[in-house]
C-alpha cells in the first residue's frame, strides 16, 4: 500500500482536493508545483518554474500547464482543469482522476471510458526541466494524445494579461518548437520523445483565477498564451515523453533520461523518509557551492534560515560532506561581513545580529554529531574569531554589556527572527535584552571554552581564563533581568521594561546544551511553554491570555502579519522544545515527545504532500497556512525525532509510532 496515494473519492471533490498540492525542487533552484488534481490555485503553481538570473533574483512560470485530451473515434476528452470567475471549472478534467499517487514520483491515473491513461511527471535533478511520461494502459480503439501547454513567462510574484507585445514565433526543433514570449527570456523548448504533428493556433486562456491568491488579498486573475498544440498517436502499451525546458534535447534520449531520473529518487513510503526527502530538496547550487533555501515557493537564501536548517537538513540525516560544503560559503559570507561589513550577494540578511550567535550553534551541532575534534579542525578558528567580534565591540547591533549580557535595539527595525513589518516597522518590537540572543550568547561563550579545552599553551589558557570571566559575569546577572513572576522567563528587557508576554523564544535559554539555569529554574519556565504554546503542530509565538492574541493566520497581508509570531505556532520550535523537555524530564519524557512527533505524521497527506507547512493556526483545527515548505520546519522535526531515537526507546513504544521514528542505520 502506498503511503502518499489518493483515490478518486477524494480527487473528484474539489473542495477536499484543490487544498492539496505536491512540491518538486532540483539543484538548480527549478521547481513543479501544482494540486493533486492539476488545477493550478496558486500564481506560484507551474510545471515549469525557474530562475531567470538574467532578468532578477526570482523563480519565473514558464509552463505553467499542460492540458491534455485523449480523442476516440472524434471524440475528444479533456482531462486539464482552470477555474474561472464564479466557481466555474473547466474543462472539469479531474472527474476522470481515478488515483494520484506521490510516494516516489507525481502520478495521475485516468480512465476516460475504455481507456486508462498514466501521467508521470518528474523535474530533472541539475537543470530546469521537467519531463512527463504518459502511458496508454489500456484501450480497445485508435487513441490520440493532444497536449496544449499554457505559458505564462513572468515572475512568480506578478501575473500577465493578454497583450500585444507576445512574440507569436516559434522556432522548430527535432520533434518540438522553441519559444520565448518576451525579451530577456531564455527560450523553453518543448519535445515529444516520439514523431508528433505540432499546430500552431494561438489563443489566450482568459480569466484563470487563482483561489489561494484570491484569500490572501493578492491579484488572483490572469491569462495564459496557449500557442498551439501537439497531437500524437498513442498505442496500448505504449509510454510517450513531453519534455520542457531551457535547451532542446534529443528525442530518442528522453525515455533513458526519464528511467534515470527516476531510478535515483528516494521513496515517500514513511514520515521520516518524507522529512527527509524534504530537507534535502531545499539544497540548490549556486555559483557552483551549495546554498539551503529559506523554503518554498516564494523564499530566498537567508543566513538565519541556513544556520538553523543547516544539522537537521545534513548532520541529521548522515551528510556530513553535504553540511561542510554548506557551511563552507555561509562561513566564508560571515566572516566577510565581520571583518569589511560587506553583505553577500547570495546569502541574505547576513547582518543581521543574531547571525553569529546562531553560526556557532551550529557548530557545536557539528561537534555533537561528528566530532569536537573535526569541528576544532574546521571551525575552531571561526568560533573563536566570532567571540572576539562580540566581546571587541565590533558587532554593529549586539552590544556585550557589563553584566555579560548582550544588548540589540529592535523599536524601529526588526532584529530577530519574529521579523514582520507593518509600513517599515516591527509590528513585534522586541528590545534590549532579548532572550534568545542572550540564550545563544552564552551556550556561544561556553562552547568556545570547551573547544579550547585540552590546548596547554599559555595562549588558550589565559583565553579560557578570560572568556570564563565573561561567562561567570553572565551567570551572575542573568536570572536577575529575566526572571519574570511565576518563573518563567521574561522575552526582552530594557532599562525600563520588562515584557512579560509567554513567547516561546525562552525555550532556548532551558534547552541550549550550556544554560545558565539550574533544573528547577528550567523546569519552571518550561511548565509555563507547556501550558500555555504547546499545541500538537508546534510552539504558539504567543500565549493565548495576551491581548494581542490573534490565533489564525487568515485574511489580507496585514491581517496575517499581525498573526505571524502573535499567535500562529511554528513546527521548528519543537527541536528546542524537545531539548528543553527531555533537559528537565530526560527519559521520562521520551514517550510525551514522541505523541506530540506523531501529530505531524497526518500533515504529509495534506496541504502539500510529504512536507510541513510555514505555519499552523494557534487554535484547533490547528490548520497550515503559509508557504508550502520552509526549511527550518523540516531540519528541526528531524532533529527532534534525533533527539527522541538517541535515547533508545523501547521496542513496544518504537512499534507504537512505527514510520515516525526511523531504524538504526535510517539515518
């Protein structure tokens, strides 16, 4: 039985099946998107979306359909689907969806009478292309296959309109055409693998709405061009190929192409595996280095999402090489910035202050994982280059104060990671003493001093003397500013306030390997995450008694941003939740943890299949809203399923949750 299979029931109900959609990425920062159905709601769906380096920094829709019609003696049955204005459909092609199937590659199933029709589609690991194999089941007469593709040609954050300016040329290549609707486009070459007649006939599909656009507050109408189209007879038995993409490519070589590409990929046949398949798709090449992206589709490279993604998409999962050769540009980036103040052209955000601090807890993630040695080896230096940049007073917004805490002013520009904005401005301004940094400042400060351990050279001696002063004056004055009444602890201080919110971001300052809380004190604040931002799809950003409280992440871009971090619960928050938890409760605690891993299991049949959303309504249903992945959802789960299975639970409780927590050697 397939672990990520749909049947008709469900298929040929568009309420329940257009929320679903399925998400392919590659190397090269392509990706293919759309719904279980083939219906595209998003401006972001497109069988073929792809950076444009030479227009801007955005994904473009290049194809962003292909219909298909199966014709039978004349007969001609559409199988596309678009929605139009008033909840009309056409030309209704799901009601012939018979089974989707996602485990290892996106396949629909059809039966249009007596005739049963695969459709495959894959996008090729290293380039932007995607490639679809239709196969003729079964079929008792002449079958005919047409294929319309439907191109839009802009960015993933506009739509486009029918217009003039379209270039209505195409050139002919072996067994295709080429087109490039405006300047500046690469040309997109589209080919069968078997002799077709191609017609030229251009149109417009006026009016396509994109519902998901539609609640969101966004334009949500456009039109595609449709060329022409592609007619080719297909046998019982027989598999033909469409491909598309930035070059043209040899038609007799497109089934091999597409049996490789398919005998690489890895099977969605338990939540693990999606996890992990899931991370790793949001690992592309640049500029021949690897980079991790934010998420999808509408994210960039960031250096806080990269640091906080970086163990659970790589070390988590066995890939060490993969994390050094991540690591390698996100160091080289940093330091560049520390030492010039030079932004990156890759890595965005590279400035902000919390970067340093979060790049060290990644490498103590790395020594926890593969070795202190090799970190010491690999990182030592950087590391420590890192501390002297902070305790120098070099850091342009985080500023080491007396009492050994660290100190960012957040009133007017966003500095952490709870970053919406409303007109330029933080719509949750947090100041001062902010939990979380100084949380990561000294679990920083300590691992620096146990990588120096063991070195009997006068030089780290006094270094660890002198960093361990730091520490002592941090251990001192700590409590005293963020122990708020009733124990837990205060989000951010300053001179004269103290918010008392319940946010989770003192989740880090309980679960960090080095924390300057005892057992009770832990215990205490963790009681109060418990109780109040625990739910079972992740951490709340705020506690429901706040007056700012807004639990669903729902309406216009405002309304949404206010939502954000003021009550939307984040997956990603579980890995330091589950540090925190089994910090206090340790093995007593594995069983409560693994219940709260096994609500996630439910969410890879839903909103886009096999991976987790951006983030979940506070209040039940507790439904995902937001962008269809996002890295840091998926690294942190995995660490915490990491977390859970080094603690060995025992066979009965293991069997209990079986697909959640992997085998040995799984990893």
């Amino acid at each position: 039985m397939s672990y990520l299979k749909f049947d008709k029931t469900l298929l040929t109900n568009l309420e329940e099946s257009l929320p679903i959609e399925y998400l392919r990425t590659n190397k090269y920062g392509a990706y293919s998107s759309t719904t279980v159905t083939g219906c595209n709601t998003r401006k972001y769906h497109g069988l073929l979306v792809t950076p444009v380096p030479e227009l801007d920094d955005e994904n473009h829709v290049l194809l962003s359909s292909l219909d298909e019609t199966v014709v039978q003696h004349g007969a001609e049955f559409n199988l596309g689907i678009h929605k139009y204005d008033g909840d009309n459909f056409a030309p209704r092609g799901h009601k012939y969806i018979r089974q989707f199937n996602c485990e290892t590659i996106s396949t629909n199933t059809y039966r249009v009478g007596g005739v049963i029709l695969t459709r495959e589609s894959l996008l090729v690991q290293n380039e932007p292309r995607v490639l679809i194999r239709y196969t003729l089941v079964e079929a008792h007469s002449e079958t005919t296959l047409k294929l319309r593709p439907q191109l839009a040609f802009r960015s993933v954050n506009e739509l486009t309109h029918r217009n003039n300016n379209v270039n209505y040329e195409y050139e002919t290549v072996e067994q295709g055409v080429g087109m490039c609707l405006y300047p500046g486009y690469p040309t997109l070459y589209m080919q069968l693998s078997k002799e077709c007649r191609y017609q030229s006939c251009p149109d417009w599909n006026i009016g396509v709405e994109y519902p998901r656009e539609q609640v969101r507050g966004y334009g949500y109408k456009e039109d595609l061009f449709m060329p022409g189209y592609f007619e080719v007879q297909i046998k019982k038995g027989e598999s033909i190929i469409f491909s598309a993409g930035l070059s043209a490519v040899k038609p007799a070589g497109l089934k091999g192409a597409f049996t490789r590409e398919f005998n690489v990929r890895q099977h969605r046949d338990s939540f693990f595996n999606c996890l992990k398949i899931s991370a790793q798709s949001n690992i592309l090449t640049r500029h021949s280095k690897e980079y991790i992206i934010a998420g999808w589709p509408w994210f960039k490279i960031r250096a806080r999402d990269t640091f906080i993604a970086l163990p659970g998409s790589t070390l988590i999962i066995g890939s060490e090489k993969e994390f050094e050769q991540i690591m390698q540009p996100a160091v080289q980036a940093l330091r560049r910035y520390m030492a010039e103040g030079l932004l990156d052209d890759t890595i965005q955000e590279i400035d902000e202050p919390d970067i340093p601090l979060w790049a060290m807890w990644t490498v103590q993630q790395y020594a926890k994982y593969v070795s202190l040695d090799k970190a010491k080896a690999l990182y030592g230096e950087f590391v420590q280059d890192i501390i002297d940049y902070i305790i120098g007073d070099h850091a342009p917004e985080l500023d080491l104060r007396p009492n050994g805490l660290v100190y960012s002013l957040g009133e007017d520009k966003a500095v952490t990671w709870m970053n919406a904005t409303e007109f330029g401005h933080p719509i949750t301004p947090r100041s001062g003493f902010i939990v979380e940094f100084n949380a990561l400042w000294y679990n920083g400060l300590k691992f620096a001093i146990e990588m120096l351990q063991g070195d009997e050279s006068d030089d780290a001696k006094a270094r660890i003397e002198r960093l361990s002063k730091w520490a002592k004056r941090y251990e001192e004055h700590f409590r005293e500013v963020f122990t708020a009444p009733g124990g837990y602890l205060y989000d951010y201080v300053t001179e004269t306030y103290a918010d008392a919110s319940v946010r989770p971001n003192q989740l880090f300052a309980i679960g960090l390997h080095y924390t300057p809380l005892d057992k009770p004190a832990r215990k205490a604040a963790l009681d109060m995450v418990t109780k109040e931002l625990l739910t079972p799809k992740g951490i709340r950003s705020l506690t429901p008694n706040a007056g700012l409280y807004r639990p669903y992440y729902v309406g216009n871009a405002t309304e949404r941003n206010y939502a954000y971090h003021n009550g939307a619960c984040w997956p990603w928050l579980l890995g330091i939740y589950t540090e925190a938890y089994l910090s206090v409760f340790t093995r007593s605690g594995v069983a409560f943890i693994m219940r709260r891993l096994m609500s996630y299991e439910e969410e890879m049949s839903r909103h886009c299949i096999g991976t987790l959303s951006e983030v979940f309504d506070g209040n039940p249903p507790f439904s995902g809203h937001g962008a269809q992945s996002l890295s840091i959802n998926q690294a942190e789960v995995l660490r915490a399923i990491r977390i859970v299975n080094d603690y060995e639970p025992d066979a009965d409780l293991r069997k209990s949750v079986k697909g959640v927590m992997p085998t040995a050697g799984s990893y």
